[in-house]
C-alpha cells in the first residue's frame, strides 16, 4: 500500500492541506501542473476533474507518477507548465539542496512554483474568527522550537521550519538565492504545523 494513503498520515490536519494545494492552485488560474512528488494523489485527482492538465514526477517508480525523475534534474523544457508544485518534499533535500531545487522548478516553470514545507515552530496561540461580510481571518502567536530532530529522522527529513536554526529568514534567503520571489506565505490555522510559500519568477 501507498505509505501516503494510510489512516496514520491522513490525518484531519493533513486533509486540511490537500485542500490548500489545489484550492490554491485553482486561484493561480493555472491550466497545466508539473506536481514533484505524487503523494497520495489526492490534490492531482481534484485538479484533473476540474480540466487541469497535471503531470506527477517522483524519483519513487512504486507511487506510480507519471514520470520517474529528480526535482534536481527535472526532464522538462523551459518554461513548461503554468505553476510547478512541490509539497512536502523539498525538506527531504540536504538543505543546501534547496536553492537548487527551486531554481529548477523554477525553470520548468512560465510564473509560479507552489511549495509547502512542515513548520513546527510552537503554537502559543491559535485564534480564527469571522464577521459578517468579511473572509475569515487567523490570527496565530508562534514561537520556534529549540530542538525538533525526533520529527526529521523517522520521515526521512534533513531539516523543518520551525526550528531554531531554520527560521523564516533563512528559508527565505535561499528562495531568494533561487531567483524566485516569495509572493504568499501563510499557515493556515487548521494545519499549523504546514508552511505554504506561492513563489514567481
């Protein structure tokens, strides 16, 4: 079985997340998807009924992606699809791997790179409310954790936000190194632990 479809990883937070994926996509107005890394393919399958062209890349053959490579050396033309999305992956590079993984997505890319990467910098306060006429809005008070290897190692993680040596800052010192610009970032309140960045280039 999929690793990615079982009951443990599909957790109420994690389901939150898919819709955040596509949902996020769908307001990009993206009409073709290089998705790196196939996941469950619960956010593809959205995607593809709603007549978006999405094409899945994993170096794992036994998820079934459309095709077998690496985020380091994708097997794509310039500027080939709309928005290139990475969720939950990128964390599984050395992080001296990242730079240079975006700059690739950024290449396949015409506008957008969509990445999501675990933050597990401590909640101290989570408060969302809505006002008649207006969107819902989250307010979150966050501070980071001072050592949060036990989350790396099981999951084959290299390192996460949220922890003291990989604050915002530096995350964002390496997209910049990358060429592309941060143009969103956010948490969403039901799955905290999960750091969105919508990237142009």
């Amino acid at each position: 079985m999929n690793p990615y479809s079982s009951k443990e990883y599909n957790h109420r937070p994690r389901w939150v997340s898919y819709y955040y994926q596509y949902q996020s996509i769908f307001n990009l107005n993206a009409q073709s998807v290089l998705e790196v890394g196939i996941g469950n393919g619960l956010a593809t399958k959205v995607l593809r009924d709603n007549n978006v062209k999405v094409i899945t890349l994993d170096n794992n053959p036994e998820t079934n992606p459309d095709v077998v490579g690496d985020v380091l050396h994708l097997p794509f033309e310039d500027d080939a699809f709309d928005v290139v999305a990475g969720f939950e992956i990128l964390e599984h590079l050395p992080f001296s791997s990242f730079a240079a993984a975006l700059g690739e997505m950024k290449r396949v890319a015409k506008k957008n790179v969509f990445i999501s990467v675990p933050d597990h910098a401590k909640s101290l306060l989570r408060v969302t409310f809505k006002i008649p006429w207006m969107k819902e809005k989250g307010i979150q008070i966050r501070i980071p954790a001072v050592n949060n290897k036990k989350y790396w190692t099981p999951c084959g993680h290299f390192w996460e936000m949220g922890n003291i040596d990989f604050p915002f800052r530096k995350v964002a010192k390496e997209i910049e190194k990358s060429g592309l610009k941060i143009a969103s970032s956010f948490i969403p309140n039901e799955s905290a632990w999960t750091r969105y960045f919508i990237l142009e280039k």
